[in-house]
C-alpha cells in the first residue's frame, strides 16, 4: 500500500499547488514541504492562504512556504500569478493543477466563461501554458490535472462550442470540466512528447473525500437536493482530506510514472492510491478541446514552439 512515506525526496524541488488553502491543496502541499519541497501555494482567499501556511508551518517548521494570489476565474489574475511565480522562480518542477468548484448554479467568470469549465479547467489552462517555459528547466517536471469519476457524467468540449452553452445544468457542466482536466492531462502528454520534451502530463482523480468542495457546493445552491446528498455521502463514506490527497501525491512524485497515466483510488472510490492505464490517445475530443481552450482564452498554447525556445 503507497503511503506518505513512499514520497520521494523533494529537496531542491519547487512545487506549484492551486487551491493550496485547503483541502487536498493544503494536504499536498504539507506533504510536500515535509519531504523538503518549495511550495508556491496559489490561491484566491489570502486570507485563509496565509492560516494555511501557518498550520504546515506549525509542523513543518521548515517548511519553505510561498504564496500567491490566484483566482482562476479571472484570466487576469491567473496570468499575473503566473508573472510573479516566473519572476521568482525561473524554474518549476511539478505544477498540480487541484483547485476546483463543484455543482454550482450557473454563473460567468470574469471573461464571461461558464464558471465550473472556466475555474476548473481554462484557468489551468492558461496558467499551464505560462509556466511551461518553467517546468520545461525544471528536472523531470511534471504537470498533474486533477479529474473526477464525474467525467462519466460529462461530454467533451467541441472546438466551436459556445462559451456559455445554451442549456445548463449544475451536474452535467461539473462532469463536462472533469472530462476536461483528463483530456487536457492525455493531450497536453501527447504534445509534449510530439516536441520531444521530457517533461510529464499525469491525471488524478482522488475519489469520494470529505473536504469543504462538498458543503460548498450546498451553501452556492441554498442547499440544494443533490448537493447536499454528496455532501451527505462525502462526510459518512469520504476519506479524509490527508488519504484522499495520497492519490494526487502519488501522481506528482511517484519516480516511475509515465506521461499519459491515471492515478486514482484502488476500489474507484476510495482505497490507496494506485496506477491506471495509460490514459491513451483522445482521438479528436483533445484536440477540440485545445481549439476551443485557446479560442475561449485568447491564449496560443504552442507546445512544441515553447519547447523550441526553452532549448
């Protein structure tokens, strides 16, 4: 059974979590400064961003800690955390892309997205793209995207789909960005390895946990039914924040991964981490997909001209 303990040496790593304030972000990340890590933690909420680092701190008392502001439903504030991350630090070994909203009722981010598929995935998006130049210097770096088993309730993103789609439903639009964390983890694997880059792509999904994604997704919809059935069903059957984060430590240290693979729990829900097949080739629905997200974006997300210059 993989543990904590099996976490390699970080020292001398630098690690970029979002969402690092709480949750599995706040696990990861105290895992990871444990083994001797930088950790930049990237979150919105300053606030709780800072009684997060003093509670790793509390002990991990040298825990090299490092925030920035990011709110990934603002492209603005993702490309300016991205700015301030660079100019820190020039290179980036592991990017875990965790931060995410679930079941909410349908609202715009700042750029006039769907909400769930604009926090989710198109700020990860753009900030991956950023810090690529980073994690291309960085030694073995890696990009982790965290999906769900939701995904199955999703259908993937066509390349001229609108930016807000017509019909909504809270549910389905969280399934349709999970779906897209794991086509953007297989397709972004396989541009990185079309460039010739060592540099890996790994997806995640950590299962049922109790964390606060649950309860939130009850206060945005005034407690609505099927939310706060999962809320439910998360605080009696979850595992803990700290054995749920194992999957998405696992993914981002574990030495003999391999790019385009998929970390999850062993019983699909819950249990020790494990190592799924590859996630294989998406056909079309990745490149769609990538289409869309630099349409939607603005963003060019040129991998192998990125590699080209970072040689």
């Amino acid at each position: 059974m993989w543990t904590a303990q099996d976490i390699p040496d970080q020292r001398h790593r630098v690690a970029v979590v979002t969402g690092a304030n709480g949750g599995l972000g706040l696990e990861v990340s105290r895992e990871l400064s444990r083994k001797g890590a930088t950790v930049l933690m990237a979150a919105r909420d300053n606030a709780k961003a800072r009684a997060a680092q003093q509670e790793i701190t509390a002990e991990v008392p040298d825990a090299d800690l490092r925030l920035y502001e990011l709110d990934l439903a603002a492209l603005d504030s993702v490309r300016a955390c991205a700015a301030a991350i660079l100019a820190d630090h020039p290179r980036i070994d592991l990017l875990v892309n965790n931060a995410g909203v679930m079941g909410i009722p349908r609202r715009s981010t700042a750029d006039g997205l769907e909400m769930q598929l604009g926090v989710n995935h198109l700020g990860h998006f753009v900030l991956t793209r950023h810090l690529m130049p980073a994690l291309l210097a960085g030694r073995a770096g890696r990009v982790v995207s965290v999906t769900s088993f939701a995904r199955f309730m999703g259908r993937s993103v066509g390349a001229d789909d609108p930016p807000q789609p017509n019909r909504y439903e809270a549910w389905t639009a969280y399934g349709r960005a999970k779906l897209a964390n794991l086509l953007f983890a297989a397709e972004l694997q396989r541009r990185l390895e079309s460039a010739g880059a060592s540099t890996l792509s790994v997806a995640a999904h950590p299962g049922l946990s109790h964390t606060d994604l649950q309860a939130r997704s009850v206060r945005e919809t005034n407690g609505g039914m099927s939310q706060r059935f999962w809320d439910v069903a998360a605080r009696r059957v979850g595992m803990a924040p700290p054995r749920a984060a194992l999957v998405l430590l696992r993914a981002a240290t574990d030495p003999s991964a391999r790019g385009g693979e998929l970390y999850g729990p062993r019983w699909f829900s819950f249990g020790s981490p494990v190592r799924r097949p590859v996630i294989g080739r998406p056909g079309q629905a990745g490149p769609n997909l990538w289409t869309y997200s630099e349409r939607a974006t603005g963003e060019l997300f040129d991998v192998a001209d990125i590699v080209r210059r970072s040689e």
